[in-house]
C-alpha cells in the first residue's frame, strides 16, 4: 500500500519537473534532510555534551570512540532498542503523532534557508525594479515569501508539543505542554517583529533575496536596529526552541520531564532530535537574516566570481558554506554558553518579560529602523557605489543614539511595573511575600 | 482512527482512479482530487469526531489541505498566511478553549441524537444540491483555463510572481479603509477578548471582589457567588503565604 | 499550474465544505464545535473567493488582487472572531458551569 | 539599577571557566589526570601510587577530572569498607580465635562462624569458618574495635559489584582471608604504630600457649583450613 502510494507521488514528480531538478529534490531529500542534517544534530548533541562538560571543569564523553564520537551513535542505538511504551490510557495515534509533528516543523524550516551562494542570474531588484545580477541560494527551495513560511512552520512545533502533553494522559505532561505553548505562543510574536526590520530594508520576503541585499550592503548585524533586532531575535529563539533559560517545558526539577514525560524509545528520540534540529534551524535562520549568510566577513570576495563556470561555481559554494556552518556553529555555541550560565526562569517572569519588555522594544525598534532605511538605504537605492561614508556614520550614529535611549527607557519601564505589582500584591495580600522579592536581593557580581 | 483510515483509502482511490481515467487530463486534476477529498474528509471528520480534540485535529488538517489548494491556485503567500494564522493560532486557541472548558484532558464526549441530525442533514443536502445546481448551470465554469484561452493580463502575471510586496502595496493604495477597517477590528477584538476573558468582577470591582452593577461580565443573581469564589485568586486566603 | 483544473471543481468542494460547516454548526451542542464549523465555513468562502480570483476571467481594468486582499482579510476576521468567541465562550462556561449551547437560555424569555 | 551588566558579567564568569580549562595544563591534553596507563605515553609514566593527583580546592582551575576504572585517586588509610580476617605471611596462622564477640556486636548481625573441634570433639580456639553477609554489613567498624586478638580489621576494597548476589555475596573465610602483609601495604601507619606492635607481640605470644596448651591435651595439630 504504501509502496505504491510512493510510485504515484514518483510518476507525479516525474512527471511534473524536468529530470534534473528531480535529481537535486532527491539529493535535498535523501542526502540533506534524512542523511546529512540527521547526523549534523546528532554532533550537535555530542558538541553540546563536550561544552556543557568543559564550561563545569569536566572532559565529556570519552568512552566511545576518540573523544567521544560515537557516543551520540550509541545513544540512538540505545533509544532504538529500548521499548516503546505507550500509557495504558493514551490516545494511541496522536500519541504517535506529536513527535513527528515537531520533527516535521524543525526540517521544514530547513528547506528555505539559502546554506551557500548558489550560482548568480538576472532578476528584478525588489526595491527599485531594475534588473541586476542576483545571487540564487543554495537551497532546496527559494521561497518568494520565504519569512512568513518560517513563521509559519515553527508555529506547528507548538501544536505538537500540545498534542504531546495531552495525549499522555499525565497532569505533569499536561502543565508542561500549556506552558510551553503560552510561552511560544508569546515569544513567537518578539520572534517575528524583530525580522520585520530585516524585510523592510531588503524590501523583500525571500531569505535568499535578503542575503542577496546583506552581500551588497553589508550585514544586518552591523548597523544599530539590526544588532537590536539580532539580540532579540535571538532571545525569542530560544523561547521558541525551549532552550535554558526558557526550558519551562521540559523543566526536570518541577515537572519531571515535561511534555515528553511518558515518551520512551525512538519517540523520545524523535523529540530529541526536533529540539535540536529546530535549534540548528533557528540557528541557520538567524545567520541567513542578520549574519550575511555564507558571506565572508567586510569582503564582497565570492560574488564577483560567481555565474561563470560550474566547476568554479561549485568551489565557491563549498567556501560559503563552510563560513556558513562556522557562523552556525559559533550560534550554536552560544546556546551551550547561555544553557551553561542562566537558571531557568519563572513562568510568570518569562510571560512578563516577552509581553512588557521584548514586545515595545521591538516595536521601538521597527520605528527606529525605518529612520535608518531612510537615512542609509532609500537614498542611494538603485545606485551602484551604496551609501557614503558621511551618510552612513550619520545613520549610525543617529539610531545609536536612539537604540541606547530605547533599550535604557524599556527596561526602566519594566523595572517600575515589576515594582509596582510587587507592591499591590504585598497590599493585597497583607503580608509579606514568602518568596523574597528578587530586587531585595542584594547583587554581586 | 476509522476516519483517518478513511482518509488514507480515499486518497489511495483517488490515486488509483487519476491513474486510470484522468491520465490525459495532465496530473494536476488527480492532484485536485486527492487534496479536495481529503480535505472533505477531514471536515466531514471535524463535524462527526466526537472527541473534541479528535475534532479539532481534523480541522487542521483541514487547514493545511486547503493551504494546499491555495497554493494549487498559485496562491502561496496566502497559503503561508493560512498555515500561520489559522494552525499556528487558530487551532492553538481552540486547544486552549477546549482545555479551559472542559475536563482537563478535554476528552468528554458528547452524545448525537438522530433528531437533531436528520433535519439538519436535510437541510445541508438541500444547500449543497441547490449550490451544485447552480455552479453546473454554468458552462464557462466547467472548462479548464488553458480550454477558455483567457487573456493573459501582464499585471496579474506580475502579481503572481510577487505576490507580497503586490499586496502590501495594494492595501496601502487601493484597499486602505478596509485594511485600516480590519486593524481596527483586531484591535477592538484583542480588547474584547482581554476584557470578557478577565475574571468577573476583576474589571470594575474594588478590592472586595464584589462586582459592581451593570459590569460588562455582570452574571445572574443566583450565579454570581459561586463564579466569584472561585476564580478571583487574590481573594483566596489559601493562597496567602504565612 | 493549476490551469488545467476547472473552477466548478473548485466551487463544488467549497460548496461541500460549506454545507458540511452547516450541518455542524446545526448539530454540535458544544460552543467550540460550533465554532470550528463556523471556521470550515470561512475556509470554504475563502477558497471560493480565490478560485474565482485566479480561475475565473478578469475583467478588464479590474485591480488584480482583488480576489487575494478579500481572502486576507477574511483570514484576518476568522482570527478576530475566534479569538472574541473563545472569550465569549469561556464567559457563558463560567456563568452556566457547562459547554452546551442548549443551555445558554437566559434570554429565552 | 543595573541594566543586564549583571548577566554579562555572568557570562563573562562561565566563559572564563570553559577557555581555562583548554589552558591550564595545555600540554596534558593526551595525559590521564589521576595518573593510570597513560594514553600516549611519551614520557615514563610514574609508579602505580606515585602519579601526581590534582586535589581540587576553591583556587583549581582547568580539568581535574579523574577517569575512574582507568585511574583511581588514592583512598586515606582510614577509609574503610568491609571487615576481613588477617593471616600471618610467616606461618599462616589466623589470629582469630573464634570468640564471637564480633558476631555479638555486630549491629546488622551479619557476622556468624562455626568453631573447629579437635579429633575428640573438644572446642579448638580456631574458626572453622566465618562468614559475613556483605549486603547487609553496613561498614561501622565495631567488630574490628571489639576484636580483642585485633585479628578483624577493616579493609579498603570497594569494588564488590558482582553478576550474583545469593552465594557470592556471603563471603565465607577463603574470601575473607588477607594475608598481615597486605594490610600493612594499606595501613602502613596502624601497622608499624607502637600500640600494633606490642598487641602482635602479645597476641601471637597468648596464642602460642593456647596453642601449646591444647596440643598437649589432644596430642594432634588441628588443621587449618
């Protein structure tokens, strides 16, 4: 039955698209998405062992193979063979179904991101509508509207983290799942806000579109409202993935595990691999919009070679890429540090601290980056030589000034209210609040 | 579970049937078809699940098959939008309804009476003949676009090729009262929804929890004293830390 | 594309789902059950409008979004609605103590 | 008020943790810490006992991880685990002469023994055998403090883990037995103190005349296993 639901879907395929586009689906398929980015993530954990390890004075994993390596090899053998339990009272199938959803949103998000420079053809530049030599992304897929399709696929995560928390029939099951999707329900608006500066000044919604623009004109990271939009973006990300310090969902010491609390064998594994594929694909998201891609740091270098031959096209991927995953990675490894330094926080905290300080920064910061798209951007736009030294240091300098305004107002702000409501919950409750109030604590750094 | 295998049979039928008799027609009429019965099925299955959450899966997978019909008609900035408003916020807060309501696993079921149905279904299959009535009388509507030779227009080639920045641009220029109409509509509803969703009382009461008369969440007499004891956390003293 | 695929088809299906949204918003007792019913409707409006967007024949001067600006802000209604019935919903399951919408008879008379 | 200094400065913390330990002792990468067999070996590595071992105070940075079934840090003289029975090397005589007053202080009552008889059915001032159920020995020590011909003493090994724990976790006198010469390379100060010396004196000199006494009464040499 299944085999030949797959012959249709091949007749189909082969039948819609010309032979060679059907090789590089099959490449992306079988190659990258079930081979390739499988194995990446399961170093990834390896990695994150090896630093988490080192950040406390330990070695890591040494046992299996040098340094450790197949220590993630043995673990999925280990989850392989161990038994499939399913509680007595569980709904079965959607039991079954909630990992592959959240597996299914981490790989789906994968498909748009642009891992190299592709090769480099005419098209309409999105903001003037001239045409000019454009890069076209070494991806499975360009997407004309390739942001919101990311939005939009991330936010099927939360809807199998649901379905896993209820389908267990287990309260701690349950509370983990409520929280964690409050929780990215919440983050996924800072999330998206802070890629809406991004689309403004790319004037476009396609990821390779938008690093063809940071190739251009340096990268977004770089300028004031970028660099706020980057930390914020980075933040909610790691909301949106629950990782620490935001790992409300699977908090071991509250909830014993959380929404994957009655998952054992490969089910469990499917969520370990969809958390941390999702933290690679945010990764590789947040290089794609902020960091230029696989763009090599102040160099316009493999641009102008691109287009000719496809040997030389070829070599000049592989060189992006490989700046790509080092951008990915140390991403990565800024995941392990934070994991490594903060606790986890409150449910009501990390509620307030989306709602009352990431959500009006980000809305600041959209106002102050289209000061900088009118300063920097749409004056030269459509000239070749970009904007000048003057005109640029005057934009830096202007929403500089405004992003430290911003930031130093938004968390006084947020500093009043959390005082405010510490106050009318002392008098409305007549007593002195069990749990010390954070601000008296005395800080020591 | 029958549902669903239902759903995967038809889709294999269809399958099978496009194979057998649609061959000429291109493949993208087979393709119609087993999106289109799915997505039936699935809302036929959103209508008949008696287990709410059952309900409720349905319906997004139903979501998703129609996203994919839009994307069938080179719609696929809308699809996107389908996929992210409707599954990612839509369904959520249905879930979250659901949990709210219900029991807490949110699986009671609830009992179907032929009585309430049959009229019911009378009346549906009534609408759906007079409707298919109505669209078969059209001859025009039956021919493919590639039969009826329409005329191409450049600007809605255009338009489908970029479709975001055509649309953003057009809710600024053309269609800016009804846009503007709708952020409205979104904020009155975040508000609405906010205030009816407050604990009662919460809202215009003082500290006593009483509500005040004429409230915007005022209950019935005979209602209000249990409502108000229970949900109005910060008038519980076992809440109140010693 | 989808060129090849006529619009009665499409009509049909949204019919379909319509009168299926129909019955259910007929015979579901739970308020939320009618909601989602009430969603299958939008959605089969929605895919009506845009079948006749693309498929059926423009007329001349005619802006061509239209039929796109009209799905969008119907999938922008759908939201609002949703997100003020699940409000309403969680008012009546408060005041009444049950999800049935039999039950939220006080304006019966 | 601080504006977040105080989570950059944490993190400044962690991270300055994590590049120490890639600096201090850089060159031992490839070096077992604890000491053991050595991974690469270029250099002769030290005598078993003798590696160095990096004992961690407030002030240790970088790794001082130990690879335990490869290396072990060395255990203090006092630690104890089980009881064992100690053998003379230079006539293989126990100094135990089965007066069960271990077996009656024992708090868990895990210690029994059967008194050997001579050929004529009179009590020997040896045990025959002696048994301790080590799952249910709880380590205190008291029987070896109670010992008054010091023949029970505490021993250091703490590997016990074994595949089968109804017969083999009894240990009976084969298992118990450890020769006086392996306990003095354990407990080299408890063994040369003044207080050891006179008691080995006393004891082996009383177990002479006891010895002597009951040979003369039965007229044979009981054996010994």
């Amino acid at each position: 039955m299944n085999g030949l639901w797959v012959s249709i879907v091949a007749m189909k395929m082969a039948a819609l698209s010309e032979p060679v586009p059907w090789v590089a689906w099959f490449l992306w398929l079988f190659v990258g998405f079930a081979g390739l980015f499988p194995l990446l993530v399961a170093y990834i954990v390896w990695g994150e062992r090896k630093v988490a390890a080192r950040f406390q004075d330990r070695i890591g994993p040494n046992r299996v193979g040098p340094f450790g390596l197949l220590q993630s090899i043995a673990d999925l053998v280990k989850l392989l063979f161990k038994e499939d339990f399913t509680p007595a009272r569980a709904d079965f199938l959607i039991h079954a179904l909630a990992p592959v959803l959240m597996l299914i949103s981490a790989m789906l998000s994968l498909a748009v991101i642009p891992f190299g420079f592709g090769s480099v053809s005419m098209r309409n530049d999105p903001v003037t509508g001239v045409l000019r030599p454009t890069l076209t992304g070494f991806s499975a897929v360009d997407l004309p509207s390739g942001v919101p399709y990311l939005i939009a696929v991330s936010s099927i995560a939360s809807l199998g983290l649901f379905l896993a928390g209820w389908s267990s029939r287990n309260k701690y099951a349950l509370l983990g799942s409520m929280r964690s999707v409050a929780q990215m329900v919440s983050y996924e608006i800072p999330q998206v806000l802070a890629t809406v500066p991004i689309v403004l000044w790319s004037g476009t919604l396609s990821l390779t579109g938008i690093l063809d623009r940071q190739v251009e004109t340096g990268w977004y990271v770089l300028t004031p409202p970028g660099f706020m939009a980057f930390v914020i973006f980075m933040i909610s990300s790691f909301a949106e993935v629950n990782r620490a310090p935001f790992d409300l969902p699977e908090a071991e010491s509250e909830l014993i595990a959380g929404f994957h609390l009655e998952y054992s064998s490969m089910r469990f594994g499917l969520f370990f691999l969809a958390e941390y594929m999702s933290m690679f694909a945010v990764c590789c998201i947040c290089t794609t919009l902020f960091l230029g891609g696989g763009a090599i740091p102040f160099l316009a270098f493999p641009r102008g070679l691109l287009g000719g031959y496809v040997v030389v096209d070829l070599f000049l991927n592989l060189i992006t890429i490989l700046v790509f995953s080092l951008k990915v990675g140390l991403l990565i490894f800024l995941f392990f540090w934070v994991r490594a330094t903060l606790p986890r926080m409150r449910v009501d905290r990390l509620m307030a601290f989306a709602w009352k300080l990431l959500i009006p920064l980000c809305l600041v910061n959209l106002l102050i980056a289209a000061i900088w798209f009118e300063i920097v951007i749409r004056p030269v736009a459509g000239r070749p030589d970009g904007p000048g030294f003057l005109q640029w240091w005057i934009g830096f300098g202007v929403t500089a000034l405004l992003e430290v305004l911003a930031f130093f107002g938004a968390v006084w702000l947020y500093r009043q209210d959390s005082e405010h409501s510490l106050k009318t919950w002392r008098s409305s409750t007549g007593s002195k609040p069990s749990i010390i109030a954070w601000r008296s604590v005395p800080t020591k750094v | 579970m029958l549902l669903l295998m239902l759903v995967s049979a038809g889709m294999l039928v269809a399958g099978l049937w496009e194979i057998l008799i649609f061959r000429e027609f291109g493949p993208m009429r087979g393709v119609f078809v087993q999106i289109a019965g799915a997505a039936v099925l699935c809302a036929v299955g959103t209508v008949l699940a008696r287990n709410l959450i059952h309900s409720a899966l349905y319906l997004v997978a139903f979501f998703f098959l129609v996203a994919c019909l839009f994307i069938m008609l080179e719609a696929e900035f809308l699809a996107v939008m389908q996929v992210l408003v409707f599954i990612g916020a839509v369904a959520i807060l249905l879930m979250f309804g659901i949990m709210l309501t219900q029991d807490v696993q949110g699986d009671q079921v609830e009992a179907h009476s032929v009585l309430r149905r049959l009229p019911a279904a009378i009346v549906a299959i009534g609408l759906f003949v007079m409707l298919a009535v109505a669209v078969q009388q059209r001859p025009d509507f039956s021919k493919a676009r590639t039969e009826r030779a329409a005329p191409s227009v450049a600007a809605r080639e255009r338009v489908l090729n970029q479709m975001p920045q055509e649309l953003g641009l057009d809710l600024m220029q053309r269609w800016c009262l009804p846009f503007e109409l709708v952020g409205l509509l979104l904020t009155a509803s975040l508000v609405g929804a906010v205030a009816l969703a407050q604990p009662v009382g919460s809202l215009s009461a003082g500290s006593d929890g009483t509500p005040s008369p004429g409230s915007l969440t005022e209950t019935p007499e005979h209602l209000s004293r249990e409502v108000a004891g229970g949900t109005h956390s910060s008038s519980r003293p076992d809440l109140v830390s010693p | 594309m989808s060129q090849d695929v006529p619009l009665n088809w499409y009509l049909i299906v949204a019919a379909c789902v319509f009168v299926i949204g129909l019955f259910g918003v007929m015979t579901r007792r739970n308020p939320i059950a009618v909601l989602m019913s009430i969603e299958l409707m939008l959605n089969a409006s929605n895919l009506n409008i845009l079948a006749f967007w693309r498929l059926g024949t423009p007329n001349p001067g005619e802006a061509p979004l239209t039929g796109v600006v009209f799905t969008a802000l119907v999938i922008a209604v759908a939201a609002a609605e949703v997100a003020v019935g699940i409000a309403l919903i969680l008012v009546c399951y408060r005041v009444w103590k049950s999800a049935d919408v039999d039950r939220y008879d006080s304006m019966l008379g | 008020m601080a504006f977040g200094r105080g989570l950059v400065v944490g993190h400044l913390v962690t991270l300055r943790r994590f590049v120490r330990t890639f600096m201090v002792g850089a060159g031992r990468t490839w070096q077992r810490r604890g000491g053991g067999p050595q991974r690469v070996d270029f250099f002769q590595s030290p005598e078993r006992g003798l590696e160095p071992v990096i004992e961690q105070t407030d002030e240790t940075e970088g790794i001082f991880t130990v690879e335990y079934p490869d290396e072990r840090l060395k255990v203090h003289e006092r630690f104890r685990v089980l009881p064992v029975l100690v053998y003379d090397d230079a006539d293989g005589g126990i100094r135990c002469t089965s007066c069960n007053i271990c077996a009656k202080v024992c708090p868990p009552q895990c210690i029994w023994m059967t008194h050997a008889q001579g050929p004529d059915g009179n009590p020997v001032p040896v045990p025959e055998d002696f048994f301790i159920d080590m799952d249910v020995c709880m380590n205190c020590g008291l029987c070896a403090e109670y010992c008054p011909f010091d023949a029970i003493k505490m021993d250091q090994n703490f590997e016990l883990a074994n595949y089968e724990r109804h017969q083999s976790h009894i240990f009976s006198m084969q298992d118990l037995l450890v020769s006086s010469g392996y306990y003095a390379e354990t407990h080299p100060e408890a063994w040369m103190s003044a207080d050891e010396q006179s008691e080995r004196a006393k004891a082996s000199k009383k177990k002479n005349q006891r010895l002597q006494k009951a040979l003369s009464s039965s007229g044979d040499v009981p054996r010994l296993d």
